[in-house]
C-alpha cells in the first residue's frame, strides 16, 4: 500500500467517525435534557418538602387569627351547647338520676337518634316515663328500634341496679 492509499483510507475511518458524531451529539443532547428534567422535578420536590418543613415548624394547632368569623361562631355555639349539656347532666345528678348520654350502651339504635334523645330527654328515668306515641313520632325510630331502645333501658338498668 502506498503512502497515497494509507492516508485515503485513514481519512475514510475519519469520515465514518466524524458521521457517527451528530447521533452521538444528539444522543448526548437528549441525554442531557432528560437529566434537567430531572433535575427540575427533583428541585422542585427539595422546595415542597422544605415548604412543609418550614409549616410543620411554625404550626399552630389554635390559629385563631385565621379562622373566619362563621367558624368562631361555630366553634363558640358548640363550645356553649357542651356547656349547656354539662349543666343538663349535673342537674339530672343532683335529682338522684342517670343521666342520659351517648355512652350507656344504645349505640344499637344510631347515634343520629342518641343526639336527638339527648337533647330532647335529660335523663333515662324520662326517657323511660315517655309515651310510645311520642317516640314513635321522632323520624328514624319506628317500632322496632322501640322496641330496641325499650329492652336496652331495661337492661341498662339490670345492669346498674343489681
């Protein structure tokens, strides 16, 4: 081989390499845009979770400067109907009674219809006093949770007098 055809030939090898670049470059190029991607989503996940650090350090469990006036209003119409029920309670105490509440075992019959004998009855001895018809006028209790309710007050009873 001549010196004429060597040179040629490592020009060819040259070439071929130099057309294998721009795939290679592109390659490269695609390879870089998909790490920045990544590392975007990953920056911007460091900046989420340091928001949330930073609210988990300055969190308040009371923050009344935020609430709306509606939920001050609630919160203060529920804080006085507990009161009022506490005072109800002790009342019914004094008067030698049991008072009438949710955790004497009538979680059979719903707690929708407890929270309406609660508020409408002070105490079980009442409740018991209670016509059918007039419980029987109160929606959702129709006559077998009466009769559910009347067998569980007799057994509350049992319970508590024996």
């Amino acid at each position: 081989m001549s010196n004429t055809e060597t040179i040629q030939e490592e020009i060819k090898r040259i070439q071929k390499r130099l057309d294998t670049l721009p795939r290679k470059i592109a390659a490269s190029q695609e390879s870089i845009k998909r790490s920045q991607a990544a590392l975007g989503k990953y920056n911007q996940e460091i900046q989420t979770r340091t928001r949330q650090l930073e609210h988990l350090q300055n969190y308040d469990p009371f923050p009344t400067e935020e609430f709306t006036e509606q939920e001050k209003s609630c919160c203060a119409a529920e804080q006085e109907r507990r009161r009022r029920q506490k005072e109800k309670q002790a009342n019914v105490i004094a008067r030698g009674e049991t008072p009438l509440t949710p955790r004497i075992g009538l979680d059979f019959i719903g707690f929708t219809l407890i929270d309406v004998f609660t508020e409408k009855y002070d105490s079980v001895e009442s409740l018991l006093n209670v016509p059918d018809e007039e419980l029987l006028a109160i929606p959702g209790l129709g006559p077998s949770k009466l009769n559910k309710l009347r067998e569980g007050l007799k057994e509350f009873f049992r319970r508590h007098n024996a």
